[in-house]
C-alpha cells in the first residue's frame, strides 16, 4: 500500500503530532496520578498511619533510578523530539490532554 504523491508530505507532519498529542495526555494524566498519590502518602505520614525516613526513600530512590534512566534512554531513540510537529502536538496534548 502507497501513499498518493498529493498525500506524501502530510506523512511526516501528522505522525509525528499524533504521536506528540498522544504522549501528551499521557504525561498529563501520569503527573496528576502521581500528585494524588504523594498527597495520599503525605496525608498517611502526616496521621501517623506510615512512618518514613529520608533513608528509606533514598533507599528506594536508589533502587528505581537506574531502571527509569535506561527506560528514559529507550524512549528518547524512539520518539521524534527534534520535530516541530512533535513538539507542537506535546504542548498540545499537556495543555488540552
């Protein structure tokens, strides 16, 4: 299946916005989540409910850091972040997402 000649440039202008709206909402409606969850933990530390060292979370940050860098390196050779398109339909998706 070809791509008409009158349609080919549209190619590599919409992709790569569709592709910046989609990861877009995704950040945004990832980022609120991850709000609601640290108020939830500052809530239960705040009551007493779960008791929290620094050590623990440098503990735990020490543990998951290495693993989101090489997740984070993974996605940085897949999405097209050098596109105006891209980054037109990121602002896009975090604004409206």
């Amino acid at each position: 299946m070809s791509v008409p000649p009158e349609l080919a440039w549209l190619v590599p202008v919409v992709v790569p916005f569709i592709i910046g709206l989609l990861v877009g909402a995704v950040i945004k409606r990832a980022m609120k989540l991850m709000v609601i969850i640290a108020a939830l933990v500052i809530v239960l530390v705040a009551t007493g409910v779960v008791s929290l060292t620094f050590q623990d979370i440098y503990d735990k940050a020490m543990e998951f850091l290495p693993r989101l860098i090489d997740l984070g390196g993974g996605v940085k050779d897949v999405l097209p972040y050098s596109s105006v398109a891209f980054l037109i339909g990121l602002a896009l998706g975090l604004w409206r997402g």
